[in-house]
C-alpha cells in the first residue's frame, strides 16, 4: 500500500476533493444552480469523499497519516473537504517543525513524502 499511497498523493487528492467542492458551491449558489454541471460536480464530491474516507482509514491503519487526519478526511469531508485539506497542511507543518509527538510519532516516522 505504502507505494500506491503515499501523503502526497493523499494531498493532492485532498486538494482536489477541496477544488471540487468549491466549484460545486459556486455552480449551485451563484450561477443559479446549472443542470447537468451542479449533478455532476455534486456526484463526484459524494465519489471522492467516499473514496478519500476508505483509503485515509486504511492509510492510518498503515501508519501513512496519523488517525485524527484520518477522521478529519472521513467526518468533516463529506460536509467541508476544506478540513481535510487543512488538516493535510496542519500535520506537514508540525512534522517540519518537529513539533509531532504522542500518539502521531509513530505517523510521523513512517510518512512517506514521495
């Protein structure tokens, strides 16, 4: 898993999760909500969302990311994939701040950045 899935790619895909959502929010509230533009944007958010949850869970369990990434991406993305993205951001600062500890250096010790 750990060469498929890597916390690049999780961010990237996060970030574009994040790029979906937000063209869906403008397609629906300020260009009066467009057919079939809004059903399409609006059913790959629900896909990458889904998706996103599986394999951020299973990439916690690989210790890939830390778990509370993991429950972000899987709780929080289905209404805001915002939080995700952040929360991507938030754990790659503290790895380079080596400010990570407890329970996440253990996440911190096998991230692969590739």
């Amino acid at each position: 898993m750990g060469k498929i899935v890597t916390f690049r790619r999780l961010e990237a895909v996060s970030f574009l999760h994040s790029g979906v959502y937000l063209s869906l929010l403008i397609c629906a509230f300020v260009l009066s909500n467009p057919q079939p533009e809004t059903f399409i944007l609006g059913l790959s958010h629900g896909c990458i969302w889904i998706g996103m949850s599986l394999v951020c869970i299973a990439a916690a369990r690989a210790r890939i990311i830390p778990f509370w990434l993991a429950v972000t991406v899987a709780v929080l993305g289905g209404l805001g994939p915002f939080a995700g993205s952040i929360g991507f951001v938030v754990h790659e600062r503290r790895v380079a701040a080596g400010a990570v500890g407890g329970s996440d250096s253990s996440a911190h010790a096998t991230t692969r950045y590739s």
